[in-house]
C-alpha cells in the first residue's frame, strides 16, 4: 500500500510540472542561423530596403559571436545546388517573455545598406516565437540599392532543434539552444516514504 500512495504521489508530482505553466526569466541562450536561398523557388524581387530596415534593433555585440557549430549541414546545404547559402552567424544573448530584437547584416556597408540585412526578434513562451525580416540587396557601383529580395516570416519554434521557417525562394535555419538551462533531476534511486 505504501508502495502504491508513493508512486501515486510520484505521478502526480510528474503531472504537475508538465501541466502548470512555465515562468520564463531571461536567461543565455545561443542563436545560430542559416539564411539560405532556394535556387529551385522563383526569386520575388520585392521593393528595395528601407534605409530605416535596424529601427529599434540592437546590434549584436561583436564579444556575442560565437564559432558556428552548424558547419556540417552547411555543406550539405553548399553541395546539394538546391540551395544557396547567404548569410551563417552564431552568437549568445539574453532571451526572456519579452521580445528581443537584433540587427544582422553582412558584407560591406555603403550609406547604411548591406548586401545582406535585417532583424532577428526573439520571445520565450511554451514555444519560442521568432520574426524574422531579412533583405538580400543588389547594391549598385553608386553605393544604392537597386533590387532587393525579402524573407519575413514568423513561426513558433522548439528550442534545442534546428527549425527551417520557409519564406519561399528564401529560407531560414535557426538553432536557440539554453546555455543557462538546469540539468534534469536525477532519478531517485528509491522512492521515499
């Protein structure tokens, strides 16, 4: 009987926890993306990229960077032709309930455009919500943008999984791992009185 009311109790613990809502607070997180273009989709040439594209968005800082550890599907992705990989950065920030928004631009900066550019909004919940707007830009001699590509999408991902958010002929990779997250318990070896 006591055997009984102490795996009772065990369960009922175990329910409990996977049932009562998750309080997040803001802790480490690595951030690991892939913007990829689909050569097989048609490109949809969108209007140029507003000269405003990081409004309200912090730039990562340069310490946050960190070596990509994704490099394996990379080449997958190189070798395959079906895929054109644009844009690879790994870095760690903070992430809570509320939304953190980070600038991401790559390749030469000319009167504040990039060949590649845009903002990365991140927000805990059971799932994490990720809003991603990115421009991939022609820059002209002239130092202007004369065509512009654009992926916006936002989805609900899984942390620790590598999720593919599909905008059409641009695609985006994304990894947020825990660095901060507490190892599971150990199991008990006996089940207390």
């Amino acid at each position: 009987m006591r055997l009984f009311r102490s795996l009772t109790l065990l369960i009922t613990s175990l329910l409990m926890a996977l049932l009562a809502p998750a309080v997040f607070a803001d802790d480490l997180y690595q951030i690991e993306m892939i913007l990829v273009r689909q050569n097989a989709v048609p490109a949809i040439v969108s209007r140029a990229a507003p000269e405003d594209w990081d409004a309200g968005a912090q730039r990562i800082n340069p310490d946050s960077l960190r070596t990509p550890s994704l490099n394996g599907e990379v080449e997958k992705l190189t070798a395959s032709n079906e895929y054109e990989v644009l844009l690879h950065k790994t870095w760690q920030q903070n992430l809570g309930e509320e939304a953190t928004k980070v600038a991401i631009s790559d390749g030469k900066e000319q009167f504040g455009q990039f060949p590649i550019e845009g903002t990365l909004s991140v927000k805990l919940g059971r799932f994490t919500d990720v809003d991603a707007d990115f421009w991939v830009n022609q820059i002209s001699t002239d130092g202007l943008v004369t065509a512009s590509e654009r992926l916006k999408t936002d989805s609900h991902t899984k942390n620790g999984q590598l999720n593919f958010l599909d905008a059409g002929h641009l695609g985006l990779l994304i990894k947020i791992t825990s660095l901060t997250a507490p190892a599971p318990p150990p199991v008990p070896e006996e089940i207390p009185d």
